[in-house]
C-alpha cells in the first residue's frame, strides 16, 4: 500500500508539472505586474494633479492679459478726455522674417541673420528688444521683415508652428512632458507657460527662445509686393510694427 501512495519517480527526460524555475518566473511576473499598476496609479493622480495645476496656472494668465489690456483702454480714454494723447510703451518683443536668400548679401547682414538662427528664406524666430538687437535689426533691415507682434499672433505661431530642441533635434510639442523636461527646472512646464514666458519677455525668456526651434513658414500666397522697398514704400522688408501679425495669420492657416 505505501508503495502506492508514493509519488511515482519522473522518467528519464520527462518535465515536471510545476518547475522551479516557472514557479520563480510566475512569481515574478506577478510582481512587476503589482509595480506596474501601483505606478501606472500613483502617476495617473500626478497627472490629474498637474492638469488642474495647469488650469489654474491659465486661467491666471488670461485675467492678467484681460488686465492689461483693459489698463490701456483706460489710459487711453483717459488721455482723451483731458484732450491729449496716449503713447503705448515701447515693444519688448518682435518676431522676424528672412525674405532674401543667400545671394548678395553682406557679410555683417549674413552674420546678424546667422545669430539670430535665420539661416534659410523664410525662416522666423522671437527676439527680445533691447540697444544690441535693435541695432543688429537696423543693419539686417534690407534682408529682412520684423514686428510686434500680439498675444493671438504668439499663441497660433507656437500651437500651429512651434517645435522643440531635444539634444540637438527638431521634435513636435506634442505634449507637456516635452516642454517639462527641457524647461521644468525654470518653471515652464506647459504650453501656455511657454506662450506666456515668450510674450511678456519673462526672466527665463532666453532659455524659452533657445528652446524653440525656429519657425519654417510657408511662402506668402501670392507672392510678396516689392522685396527691394521698404515697408512704408509699399515694398516688403523693414519695420511693420504691429502690421506684423496681417503677414503672419494667413501662413498660419
């Protein structure tokens, strides 16, 4: 009878029911699966904490744009009824445009364009207004077209047309990761955090621009007017101020 009840010795070659060594891996399969999902929770919370971050971060951005611009129509109304002008503050930012190639060009023009990372036709980059660019802008005027351009202009450039340098690389901003990782140390960890860095010409503006891959635009639908004129001469190149944004809307589209 005890013979019987004994476990049968396995024949030669044959595998056992249950191995050791399946046992271990199900085990420790089982394991990574608990991790996993405990992370996969733990980082949906974080997310669902940064959103909401996000949000309030947004909303607190378009009350003090709301702000400003309600604080000009003021002072303006305000200068109007005591029967003098109002003059608005210089621009801080402007966003320029190369319009000529490579051909005939100068070479301080073509070391300002290089600076300013305009090195095809076409090509389009934010600049923060201080004596230095101004008077690289002035030398470069001929080749290029710049102005100050406003809050809808900025938010469509970097939505519609804005990509990302990662190690060296183009990449799509695709999502706020992106921009976290590259900027989280200053505190831009979203779209319109970099919008708004960008815009007000922030203390991290420097670090946001280089971010910033710059800008490939499209050619203008039905070609330029006159590319040897200046702007107010009916030409193309030069200072267009707030006209900036009539020439930058349609390549956006």
């Amino acid at each position: 009878s005890s013979g019987i009840n004994a476990e049968r010795p396995l024949r030669p070659g044959a595998v056992p029911a249950n191995p050791a060594s399946l046992v271990k891996k199900e085990t420790r399969a089982a394991e990574i699966a608990l991790k996993k999902t405990a992370v996969a929770k733990k980082s949906a919370v974080l997310q669902k904490a940064r959103r909401k971050e996000i949000i309030k971060r947004t909303a607190k951005y378009y009350k003090q744009y709301e702000a400003a611009d309600k604080e000009e129509i003021r002072l303006n109304r305000e200068a109007k009824a005591n029967g003098n002008y109002y003059v608005p503050g210089e621009a801080k930012l402007a966003f320029v445009i190369r319009l000529r190639g490579v051909n005939n060009i100068p070479p301080k023009p073509r070391k300002i364009m290089k600076l300013l990372r305009l090195k095809q036709i076409n090509n389009g980059v934010f600049v923060k207004l201080n004596k230095a660019s101004k008077e690289m802008l002035r030398i470069a005027e001929p080749f290029i077209t710049y102005g100050f351009p406003n809050l809808k202009t900025v938010r469509e450039m970097i939505y519609k047309r804005g990509f990302g340098k990662v190690n060296g690389q183009r990449v799509a901003i695709n999502e706020n990761s992106v921009i976290e990782q590259a900027l989280g140390k200053y505190g831009i960890v979203c779209m319109e955090d970099l919008i708004h860095e960008i815009f007000t010409v922030g203390p991290h503006f420097k670090q946001a621009n280089n971010f910033m891959w710059h800008f490939k635009l499209p050619c203008a639908r039905g070609g330029l007017r006159k590319i040897n004129n200046h702007f107010v001469e009916g030409g193309d190149f030069g200072n267009r101020e707030h006209f900036i944004k009539v020439m930058v809307l349609p390549l956006n589209q």
